[in-house]
C-alpha cells in the first residue's frame, strides 16, 4: 500500500510538472508570434520611412523618424533641391517651400555626422557632416545610413534628388 502512495504521488508530480512546462512553452510560442508581428510591423515602418538621397549619379538611403515634419518631408517627394554648404561644411542645408510641419515633434539633438534635422528658428533642413553641441532649437528628422554622409562632405553646393 506504502508502495502504492508513492508511485501516485510520483504520477501526480509529474503529470502537474509536464502541465507546467506546456504552459511555459505554450506561453512562449504566443510570445515568440507577438514579437515576430511587432518586428514585421516596424520593418514595413522602417520601410516607409525610408527615402534616397542622390548626389551625382550616386545614391544612399536615410531612415526617417516617425514624425509630423518627417511625414509632410516624404509627402513632398520626389524634390530636387540645392544644398547650400553652411559654416565650412558643417552642414548642408535647404529651405523647404512651404515650411515642413512641426506639430508632435520633439525639440533638441546634438547632432552627429549624418543627422537630418530641422533648424527650428529658420525653418531650415540641415544634415549634418560635422558633430556639434546639443541645441533646443534642433528637430531630428533621421539618419543617412551607413557611412552615406561621405557622398555630401565636400565643400560647395550640392545638386540632390530626395525620393522614395
């Protein structure tokens, strides 16, 4: 009868045990889904905030951040622009026509080579070839992917074509 008591509680431990193990993979099965959605989510994201630079013949790709300025930038596109060399190519900058949309942006970035932002007191579109200090009145707009910045730090005016 001892005998009995024990291989039952053994078969009861296991069986509560296995129980709990299916749960935990069933738990993370449902995980594994949910974080596979939310990484196709932001890739079509990514995707959208994607636009091309071209500088003679030459393209690369800036990522956009989700934002009301960045969106009204991408509805505009394609634009060809000229952009002004500003303080010893520091950085590049245009003048969009009409100004872009600043509602639901966040103000202030120290910018790095390669940033896209909005100078807010001109209303100017400046990407950065040279790292400065933190300013409140910049708005991040993105990043020109990988080392692209190279393509626009020569000194001078540079012809562009912004698209998708």
């Amino acid at each position: 009868m001892k005998k009995l008591a024990v291989t039952f509680s053994l078969i009861t431990a296991l069986c509560l045990t296995s129980s709990v193990f299916a749960k935990d993979i069933q738990t993370a099965d449902q995980s594994s889904l949910v974080s596979l959605s939310e990484n196709n989510m932001s890739t079509k994201e990514n995707e959208a905030l994607k636009i091309n630079l071209t500088v003679g013949g030459k393209t690369v790709t800036a990522t956009l951040i989700d934002n009301s300025a960045s969106r009204d930038l991408i509805s505009r596109l394609p634009l060809e622009i000229t952009l002004e060399d500003f303080n010893n190519t520091t950085e590049k900058i245009f003048y969009p026509k009409p100004a872009l949309n600043l509602k639901k942006t966040n103000n202030g970035t120290a910018p790095v080579p390669g940033d896209i932002t909005i100078y807010k007191p001109w209303q100017n579109v400046a990407i950065f070839c040279k790292s400065i200090r933190y300013s409140d009145d910049l708005i991040k707009l993105g990043h020109i992917d990988g080392d692209g910045i190279e393509l626009l730090k020569k000194k001078g005016n540079e012809k562009v074509t912004i698209s998708k």
